[in-house]
C-alpha cells in the first residue's frame, strides 16, 4: 500500500479552490486557515454559530468512543471548525484509539472524478489503513469492516441535500451491514445545506434502487444525515436487514432549518470535486437530472451544473424559452462553454447559465423539470442518454421521461409525484431532530 500526502492534496486543492470561485470563495475562506502542523487547530473554537456533531462530540470528551477501535468515514469535508480532519484530531486525542478510515465515491482524499474511488492505501498522518467502500454491499462491505478490526464505526461526511447524491447511500449499506455484524454506529450531524424546511420532488419508485437512490426518499429530501439514518433505521433498515442498526446520533447545536449554508457560521469544503460551492448544491437537485441527457451539466468548467448545453443546442433560444415559463428566484442566460473532461472535453459547447437571484424562492426541482421541459422540445427524440434509463433511476420515477417525450411542462409533471410525496412529508416529520 502506498501512502498519499494527504494534507498536500488538501493545501494544493484549496489553492485551486481560490481560482475557480472567484471572490465568492474568497469570502468563505477563513483567513486562519493553512496547511500548518494540526496541533492547535484541534483546540476547540467558538468561531462559528453551529455546531456540528463532532464539534458537540469532542467537547463532551469523545465519551462514546472510549474503549472502543474506532473506525471513521470520512472525507475531504470531514473537518472541525478550523479545517482540520476529524481523522487527524481523533489520531491526536489521547482517550481515542483510531484503528481505521473508509472512504466513499472520489475517495477519503477527494483526489477521483465521479464514479470513482481511491484503492486500499495507508494514511501518512495517522498511520491507519484506508480501505475503500464505495458501492461496496452485502458480503463484501461486511468482509471489509470485519477485516479492518474497529468496534464502532463513525459517519460523518458533509451531505448536499440531494437523494443521488451518494454519501448518503453509503450510510445506508453501512447501516445494513452494521445491522448484521452487530457493528455499533455513530452518526455525527452536519447542516442541510441547501436548508431543511421541506421536501420537494419525486419520492423513489422502489424498482427504480440503485446507488443513486436505495429507499423511497423525495429528491430533496430536506433532512439531515442524523436525521436520514433515524429514518432508514426505523423504516427500511429492519425491512432488509431483519433488524435495526445499534444507531446513535450527536446532533449539531444552533442549526436551524430554514438556514442555508452560507448562515451557519461554517466553511464549505467542497465534499466531491464537481461540488465547489454552496450554490452548486442548491442547483443540484434539478440539474443533475440533465446526468440522463445527452447535455453537458458543466463538469470540467467553473460553473459545474450551472452551465448546461450541447454541441447542437440552440442557447439562446432555451434560454428565451425557459426565462418565458416563468420559474421564480432565477433567471436564465445563454452562454458557450468548453469543459476539460470527458465526455465533452475541449469541445465548444452551447447551452444556458442557471442563475440563482433569489435562494428563498428559488425551487430547484421545478426549475430542473422546466429546463428538461424546454430542452427536450428543443432537442427532439435524441435528448436522452442511452435507453433514458440513467434518467429514470436519477429521477426515481419511469413516468417523468415519457411525460416529458409528449410535452408536459413542470406543473403537469408535478402533479405524477403529488400523492408520494404528501406521503414522504408526513413520514419524513417523525425523524426530523430540529
């Protein structure tokens, strides 16, 4: 195994951070932040307004870990308030014995592309050995957390607010095979970035699973990675397993959920390359469902899933028409790019610019519905990726695709998913924690 600079990957990352987001990053970043030894910056701090649960878990002395070998998921966002690694600060907390990292899709580093992750290696830091669990299930992801040793494993990994965004689904395998090895499990809460108030979309047709969406939870879903893992655990996890996870939660202190990130005090570390801001998260929910198409959503650019566009679209005209359909809290700009990397790298691509004016009143699933909408009018029978099912299992919903080939506009497709939904809330308010 062949250990990484892992703090080295983290200072570069944030040098490039600094020239793709301009000034709104700039803001961001807190002016203490570097690449300097983790000694003092594991020293609590009261910088920020909330609290997230590893900030609550080492004030209370890290109590729950103690006798234990602790095993953590965790990645690049995996920080306390001074962005230090929770990994590095539990290796340097006396009463903790760390015995193991996994790491999710792009790896505990964050160093691979979408759909991909780092291979088993040793942490340089902590000395600990990285085993890889992306889309690992069943018998293999059991075999490794057996393998690895630990005692109590801990999630904490910084979500989107997104059901295809996948780290959530790799709390879910985990919580099944912890179910199973009778593993106890520590979910530490970290902010709905995109705020917590509702859920909103397409709730998933369970023939549909797949790693972009494993239960039948709304597009966004507006919970809390605490607050999915009570869900999963009292719902879906005994349907599965045959019994609940030995599940315990720390949850953060001061969030509230009408905030979005930007209010909470906190730094965004992007949790996967493409996912550089907090506004790209709050896009994502709609855009990301062009990941069916054969559009671009802007990876390889500045403005991933802000920029979306073909060879052969016609920007300016889906831009008039999506402006025409009358979605609030955004507006809509005809723009050319050209993305570093596949499937469209150096090509000369023209679509529109999602452009967020309003973050309260901008709906981010009714305006990635318009803009399939007005899309696929534009671009005729060949809009869609492969056979559209990629599309079905983003959007969790068979029906959507074809209702789209004959038409239908955002309102009527709303309508398809209005029952589940309604359902979904009301399930959903059971396992809310704030």
């Amino acid at each position: 195994m062949t250990p990484l600079p892992r703090r080295a990957l983290a200072h570069q990352s944030g040098k490039a951070l600094l020239g793709l987001g301009g000034a709104f990053l700039a803001s961001c970043l807190p002016a203490q932040a570097s690449s300097a030894s983790p000694g003092p910056a594991c020293a609590p701090s009261s910088a920020g307004r909330v609290k997230t649960g590893f900030e609550k878990l080492r004030e209370g002395g890290y109590a729950p870990l103690l006798g234990h070998k602790v095993g953590v998921i965790a990645n690049v966002a995996s920080v306390d308030n001074t962005l230090t690694s929770i990994v590095d600060c539990l290796h340097l907390a006396p009463s903790v014995r760390l015995h193991a990292i996994f790491g999710p899709e792009h790896g505990f580093r964050g160093s691979m592309k979408e759909g991909f992750s780092e291979p088993e290696t040793q942490d340089p830091e902590t000395g600990c050995t990285v085993y890889d669990i992306y889309a690992k299930t069943g018998d293999a992801l059991k075999s490794i957390l057996k393998k690895s040793g630990i005692t109590l494993l801990i999630f904490d990994i910084q979500d989107t607010g997104s059901r295809f965004y996948t780290y959530i689904w790799t709390l879910f395998d985990c919580m099944m095979a912890c179910a199973e090895l009778g593993l106890p499990l520590l979910v530490l809460d970290r902010p709905n970035p995109i705020s917590g108030l509702n859920a909103s979309g397409p709730v998933l047709d369970p023939r549909l699973a797949s790693f972009v969406g494993r239960a039948p939870i709304a597009l966004r879903h507006g919970m809390t990675v605490a607050e999915l893992a009570r869900l999963f655990n009292a719902v879906f996890i005994p349907e599965k397993a045959g019994q609940k996870a030995s599940l315990d939660i720390i949850p953060m202190e001061g969030w509230q959920r009408g905030m979005f990130f930007e209010e909470t005090g906190l730094t965004w570390c992007p949790p996967s390359p493409n996912m550089p801001t907090p506004l790209t998260a709050l896009v994502y929910p709609g855009t990301c469902l062009f990941e069916g198409s054969r559009f671009s959503v802007g990876r390889g650019t500045t403005m991933p899933f802000l920029y979306l566009g073909g060879e052969d679209v016609d920007g300016h005209a889906w831009a008039t028409a999506a402006t025409k359909a009358g979605c609030t809290g955004v507006a809509f700009q005809d723009v050319w790019f050209t993305p570093l990397v596949d499937p469209f790298k150096n090509t000369l691509l023209h679509g529109l610019h999602c452009a967020v004016t309003d973050r309260t009143q901008f709906d981010p699933v009714a305006t990635g519905m318009t803009l399939l909408s007005t899309a696929r009018r534009l671009a005729g029978p060949s809009f869609w990726r492969g056979t559209g099912k990629t599309f079905d299992q983003l959007s969790g919903n068979t029906q959507i695709r074809l209702l789209l080939d004959k038409g239908a506009d955002a309102t009527a497709l709303a309508a398809l998913w209005e029952k589940d939904l309604a359902a979904f809330r009301a399930l959903r308010q059971t396992f809310l924690l704030y």
